[in-house]
C-alpha cells in the first residue's frame, strides 16, 4: 500500500506515506487498496455522469452512490475489506447503467476509455492484481512527485467535498450543481491532469463547490433541527443506563434519541457531536444527558470506560478495542470487520444492548461547558462585537479550528488559547477544541471569550461569521483583525482549506505538520499565491498576528 492522505502518516527522510502492510491510521494493505481501486471506478462513473449531467439527464441513484462510496474511503471511517469488495462490484454496476443512458441521451457517442472502461473481477482474490492500475505510487512515477501531489490535493479535497454533501444529502438537501460538480472532478481525475495550473485551478472549483456544499449542509442541520442557540452542556455522567453516540452524523443521533425515548437510558454524545446540545429540536429530548469524553484520538480509553453501547456515524473510528469490541456498533459510512453495523437506521438494537449493560452507577457532580456559538447568536450580537472592536475593548479575533489528533505538536494549540492576550476572542469549531475547551477563557465586552460554533462540519458559519464582520467594518476579510490557526487532519479539513482559498482569505496558520502530499514547489507556489503559513510557537504567531493587525 501506498496512503498520505492524512495528517498522521508516517515520515522519514524519504518523504511521507504509509508505505507497509498496515498504516498508521489501522487499515491494512489489501484494504486501502481496495480503497484506490473504487476510486478509479467512481472516475469511470465520473467520465459518464459528467456528460449526463451536461445533457440534463442525470442519474441522482449514481450520484447518491458516489458521494457515499467517497466518504467511506476517507481516513478512519471503513476497515472492512468486504465492504470494498461489494462496493466495487456495485460501482461497475452503477457505471454500466449511467453509460448506458449516456449512450442513449446521445446516440453515436462512442464509449469511454479509461477508468470507464475497466471491468473489476468479483472476487477479493481476482481483484487484488487489479489494484495495481489505481496505485498512487505508480502515478508519482508517471506525472513526478509535485503533479501527483496536486492531483492528491484534488482528490483529497473531492473527498471532503463528498463527506460534507452525503451529510447534507441524509437529512434531505441535495442540489444539482453539488452532483454535476463532483462528477466534473471525478472525470478531470480520470483524464490524468498533468498541468500544475490547471490542477491549481481545479482545487480552487472544489473549494468554492464546497462552500455552496457546506452551506447546503448548514440549511439541512437547521433545517432539522433548529438554530443552534448557546446551550451549558453537562459533562459528567449521571446514574443509569447509558449509550454513546460519536462522529458527526446529527440524523443518526436523532435516531438514537428517538429508539430510546421512554426507555430510561441516557444518551451521551462523544467527540464531534458534542454541538448537537445547541440544536433546539435535539436538546429537547430529556435523556440526551451530556457529553462524555473528548476528541477522537482519545476513544479507545474513553470507549473502555464506558459502561453501554457505543455507535459511531462518521469518520474517526480506532480499531476497537476487546474491552468494547462486542459493544460498538457502527452506521453510515464507517465499518470494522466482526464490529456490528446498522444499514436502515433502527437503533433498537442499540437500546437493547444498552438494556443488558450495567450503565454508570452513581451520579457525579455536575460540570459543564458552554457551546452554540453559531453563526445567528453571533451576528445577533454584531453591534455589541463592532462596538467592542471600536472602542478598544477587543483588539483581535483569532479562529483556532480543524481536527485534533494524535501526532506530536498538538499542544500547541493548548498554548495559543492559553497565551492569547485578554483582549481577543477566541472563536473555535472542530474537535481541536478539546485541547481547551474545558479552561475558563473569562469574558470581553459582555461576552464569553471562547466562542465554540461547532462542528467541523459548521465551518459555514465561521465562515458567514468573517464575512459579516468585513461587512461590518466596509474592509476585506483579509484586512479584520482576525486570524485564522488551522489544525488539519483528514479530508474534511483539505476541502474546508480550499474553500477558505477560493474565498481569497490569505495568512492561514496551518498544522501541526504541511500535507506529506505537497512538496517543497508545490507549497511555495501555496505560499506564494496564498500567504499559507506553517505554524511555529504560540508565542511567535501570536505576536506576529498582532504585529500585522497593527
């Protein structure tokens, strides 16, 4: 195997890349091959949706397929190499028929070559040679390390764009442009890039396809749910029987909550889906009792402690654990080999293993932690933020957002909240935030210092939160005494990064390490075109920060 789609891959002096039998991340060889392989189908599926779209007679099934065969394929969501098998074969399904009504919407148009051409074999065996032609090493030999980078950033971006919009797409919300724009990269993948500009180019497409994606996604969790309104959020357990919901999927929570109303078993949230507390239609189920835990990273402990079920919806799953192996279940995209998945969203049973496990036995003092900074409570205060700034009060925002992890150099961002002068706010969205989010950050101006907007999947409010300020203040986002300190991780993070340059927002502190995938030329160009900044102290970047606001 070949992978460095992610933050945590190994590096050595040769370069990074999970180049051995199993990666860092868990998934094994034949897996991730597997994973390769599906996506040089779906740029089969690609090449014929595309121009299905352009004649106006697309095939939503395909489209709905690619999206879902995209966010398994991300890092930490599907182990399971059967999974890749089934998939495969049911991708080369879905591209005969999307051919075959190409061929019929345009009658004496000759068949595609390429990844529209391949016939994948039915088994694991037979499809294991078959990996070789998707192999990411081999393109870094045909295009060179910088090209074959770039078309990873692509990729990778494609990838986070798909996860963003099979979110959006389970609660309802789907949009022809979104379809049409992920099949176009999937058929500019499969005609072999080989033009660092018109790679460049296509990354920025991505990016500003992703802010129309992540403000589908925005209306969709809404839309559902409520606006999401500051809410204290208890973080200590209560005595009783008790299931844990982690990821990012709010639908999945909900029907968690739902299969266990009346029942007498608390829900816990775990992780990413610590902001559902905000969502009016959410909290107002009595049992959703707290959050329990912290970032993904931290979840094989975490999952060890806890006395019920756990269900994870989205991207982020460790290999589990034998302490709680028999007691995980997954949803969605994700899967674990031997581990339990419920396809057709009856969490019945869940609430019965929750049923036969002890729960937490006795009640501990209550903590809690404030969330619901959207993106509404903020804009519904702008004349009290504006009249901070004016006055002197507030001197700078800083956003410090992205996915925790792992990997050394995370403290960091522990530092930068800890170090920010008193008269800043400090606003946060992702995971990242559990390196601090449990400190008192104090108040400014009438308002609390630290301000949590969500999910990584609610970077459209920061984003509309930026905006509204430039407008605020009649001066560009780049010209607000704002800063943005990015910790990335997966693929979610690079298509919210591309956004933010299709935006033409520049300076971005980016860590705790650049992309394996970027080379030394392909980060000056990034430099050079974006002001992207790797990041150094917390000290160093803070003055700096203010320095530049001066």
């Amino acid at each position: 195997m070949f992978c460095y789609q992610c933050e945590q891959t190994m590096r050595t002096d040769a370069g990074g890349g999970c180049a051995s039998d199993k990666g860092v991340c868990g998934k094994d060889e034949v897996t991730a091959d597997l994973q390769d392989l599906l996506i040089y189908q779906l740029e089969g599926i690609g090449q014929y949706s595309t121009r299905l779209h352009a004649l106006g007679e697309a095939d939503a099934a395909a489209d709905s397929f690619t999206l879902y065969a995209l966010f398994t394929t991300l890092t930490n969501v599907n182990f399971n190499r059967q999974r890749f098998v089934d998939l495969i074969a049911e991708a080369a399904r879905t591209r005969d028929r999307v051919r075959d009504a190409y061929l019929a919407a345009a009658p004496g148009a000759e068949k595609l070559g390429g990844p529209a051409a391949f016939q994948p074999f039915q088994t694991l065996v037979e499809l294991q040679p078959q990996t070789k032609i998707a192999s990411l090493a081999a393109g870094a030999a045909t295009f060179g390390e910088d090209v074959a980078g770039l078309r990873a950033l692509v990729l990778y971006g494609l990838k986070g764009v798909a996860a963003y919009a099979h979110h959006a797409e389970v609660l309802g919300r789907t949009r022809p442009e979104v379809a049409a724009g992920v099949a176009h990269a999937l058929d500019f993948l499969a005609s072999e890039p080989s033009d660092i500009n018109a790679l460049l180019e296509e990354a920025l497409a991505l990016g500003k396809l992703n802010f129309g994606v992540m403000e589908m996604l925005d209306a969709a969790n809404t839309g559902s749910f409520g606006t999401p309104e500051p809410t204290n959020v208890r973080t200590t357990p209560i005595a009783g029987k008790a299931i844990l919901v982690s990821g990012h999927d709010l639908r999945d929570l909900h029907g968690v909550l739902e299969a266990t109303k009346g029942t007498g078993i608390n829900v816990y949230t775990h992780g990413e889906l610590l902001p559902a507390h905000s969502y009016p239609k959410l909290k107002a189920y009595p049992h959703l009792a707290g959050n329990y835990g912290s970032a993904w990273q931290n979840q094989q402990l975490e999952f060890a402690a806890f006395p019920g079920p756990i269900v994870m919806t989205s991207n982020c799953l460790i290999e589990p654990q034998p302490a709680y192996r028999n007691r995980i279940f997954t949803a969605g995209p994700v899967g674990w080999p031997g581990v339990r998945h419920i396809g057709d969203g009856n969490f019945a049973m869940v609430a019965q293993a929750a049923k036969a496990l002890p729960g937490f036995a006795e009640t501990a003092p209550e903590k809690t932690i404030l969330i619901g900074f959207g993106r509404d409570t903020v804009l519904g205060v702008a004349d009290t933020v504006v009249g901070a700034v004016k006055s002197g009060v507030v001197k700078h925002f800083f956003l410090i957002g992205g996915c925790d992890g792992a990997a050394p150099g995370r403290n960091y961002y522990t530092d930068f909240a800890e170090k920010a002068p008193q008269d800043t706010i400090l606003m946060t969205l992702g995971c990242g935030k559990f390196r601090f989010n449990m400190q008192d950050h104090g108040t400014i101006g009438g308002l609390p210092r630290l301000l949590d907007i969500g999910q990584c999947n609610d970077s459209y409010s920061a984003i509309r939160i930026a905006l509204a300020l430039s407008d605020a203040f009649q001066c560009g986002v780049n010209d607000l005494p704002l800063t943005l300190v990015v910790s990335w991780f997966e693929q979610k993070a690079v298509a919210v990064l591309l956004t933010l340059l299709a935006l033409g927002v520049r300076n971005v502190r980016l860590g705790p390490t650049l992309p394996a995938f970027l080379t030394p030329a392909v980060l000056n160009v990034l430099v050079d075109k974006f002001g992207i900044q790797p990041i150094t102290t917390a000290e160093a970047d803070i003055e700096a920060a203010l320095t530049r606001a001066a």
